[in-house]
C-alpha cells in the first residue's frame, strides 16, 4: 500500500512540475523570469523522474508551512509581503493572480470568514528552488456553517528564489468546496464521482 502512495505521489508531483512549466510560460508578462520555463521543463528526465527530487527534513518548516500556518484573514498582507516576490504569480482552481496586490486581495476574501484552517502537509519533495507539497487539509468557513469541516487533498508547487515565492500552484478539488455542496447540482456531482466517470 504504501509503495502505490508513493507512485501515486510522485506521478502528481510531476503533474504539478509541468502545471508549474505552463505557468511559468504563461503570456510572458508574469514577472517570471524568461529561463523559469526552461528549469522547471529540466526538472524532468525524458523518462519522467524528478531529477534531483529529495524529501525534505520533516524538522525544518517548508515554505508551504511559513506561508499558511496560522495565517488569518488579519495576518494576510503581512504573511504575502514578507514571503512572495512583488511580482509573484499565485493560481489555484478559482483563478490566476498575478503580482502581490492580486494574491493580497484573493487570500483574503478566501480568509473571511474562515473559522478552522488546518493544513498537514503528508511529503514533500525538493529539487532546486521548486518544492512540491502533497497535503490535506481540514477546514470550516462561514459561508458554508451548515456544513461539517471540509477535507480536502492536494498538492502545491512553489517555486522560489532567495526564500521568497515566485510561483505557486495550488491543485485541488473545487468541487468538494463548493459544488458538492449546492442543492441540486451537489448531488449530481457526487453521483457523477460516485460512478468513477
């Protein structure tokens, strides 16, 4: 079992490789630097391993940890100033954020009203400046007070330079956050999930 979690882990970590490639190329007005397309396309061997991948010493916080752990709507701005470059680019299943302003304002109208927020991060793996976090999360929001705290799963790319972030990717099901839980359409989905389609 635990040998099919980490194929499974690794296949994903090399989807969010090329997600971070494709990002990275974006319209060429991302503030990435022009070769970031070219590391992250290196990071990959022809034959699909990580070149260079290592997991990380569980002693030391990630970046992923320093960015989210016990982040509040309040502690937003200061947390993505002190941590992401000006002109980060941040994309996630709602959208794409570019430069610090865009990712202040998304993260905070994700963090109102957000009343548990706790991420556990499972592995992750370093290569360079680019580290991939597998991750679940269990979180309560306002907006959904009827419902039980969310679980959720997924995996983050970040790329940094200096310790700040350049690029960061989150994959996740936005369905479980929110389609799943509208009336009627929340229903289909889950029998849609439920026949393996």
């Amino acid at each position: 079992m635990q040998i099919a979690k980490t194929v499974v882990g690794m296949t994903l970590c090399l989807g969010a490789y090329a997600g971070i490639a494709v990002l990275a190329r974006g319209e060429g007005e991302s503030g990435i630097p022009a070769d970031a397309a070219a590391e992250a396309d290196a990071l990959t061997s022809e034959e699909g391993a990580i070149d260079g991948a290592a997991e990380t010493d569980a002693s030391e916080p990630s970046l992923l940890e320093a960015l989210t752990s016990g982040l509040s709507e309040a502690g937003v701005r200061a947390r993505v100033e002190g941590l992401f470059t000006p002109e980060a680019v941040y994309q996630d299943p709602f959208g794409r954020f570019e430069g610090r302003e865009q990712i202040v304002q998304h993260f905070e109208k994700l963090f109102a009203g957000m009343e548990q927020f706790d991420l556990t991060i499972k592995e992750e793996f370093v290569s360079g400046e680019d580290t991939v976090s597998v991750w679940s999360l269990v979180m309560k929001h306002k907006s959904l007070s009827s419902d039980p705290a969310i679980e959720l799963e997924g995996i983050t790319h970040i790329r940094s330079v200096g310790g700040k972030v350049i690029a960061r990717v989150d994959y996740y099901d936005l369905g479980r956050v929110v389609y799943e839980r509208l009336p009627i359409l929340g229903s289909v989905v889950r029998w849609v999930k439920g026949k393996g389609m």
